[in-house]
C-alpha cells in the first residue's frame, strides 16, 4: 500500500526483493525491482539502489507470521541491521523501520513476562 500511495504522489519506487519472493511472481508496486538478499551485507546489486535515495522504508521479515521462532526473529533482526548499516554507508539520510509485535513470537500475549510497553 504506501509503495502505491507514493508513486500517486510521483515518488519513484524501487523495491528490493529476496529472489525466492520475485520466483514466486509476486511484485510489489514499485517502478522496478532489485533482488537481493538483506542477509548478505555485502550484496552489491541491492546496495548500489540505495545511492541517492531520500529513504529507506523496510518491511523485511524472515517469518512475518506470529508463529515466527526466535532463530526466525534473530534473522529478521540481522536483516534491518544490514538494511540500516548499508543506507547509512549510502548517505541515506531517513530509515524507516516497520515491524509488529509478531516478531516477539507472542511474547507480548505471555502474562508471565508483565505487560509489554514503549519504555
């Protein structure tokens, strides 16, 4: 959705997908896409889109589902980290990141950890 509402408001959209998601035929609405894998930090084809770009927004998850275990959360994890180190190094001057609670793997619903807050 805010791919689409950007582009109506003539923002160019470039988005960078892992190659098993693009396998599958499905693109997000974007002006074109970049594969890449935000697990390696060092791949060049989805660092090189990020020159002169005016924001990174990512929406990365390794299981996006609440039934996600903490290897999966860590791997999610290590893709913002990369994503955000890789627009810094490109002098991207705004990072947006969009998560949930799911990546908690439920463990804001556990009542034996108290309640779960912004601190």
């Amino acid at each position: 959705k805010l791919g689409a509402y950007l582009q109506e408001r003539g923002v160019e959209v470039v988005g960078i997908e892992h190659p098993d998601y693009c396998a599958k035929g499905s693109e997000p609405p974007c002006d074109r896409v970049v594969q890449g894998d935000a697990q390696q930090p060092g791949g060049v084809p989805w660092r090189r889109v990020l020159a002169g770009a005016d924001a990174v927004v990512h929406f990365s998850a390794v299981n996006p589902y609440p039934n996600a275990d903490w290897s999966e959360s860590s791997g999610s994890m290590d893709h913002a980290f990369n994503v955000a180190l890789a627009a810094a190094d490109a002098g991207v001057p705004r990072f947006i990141l969009a998560s949930s609670n799911h990546v908690m793997g439920g463990y804001k619903d556990d009542h034996k950890h108290g309640v779960v807050k912004p601190s």
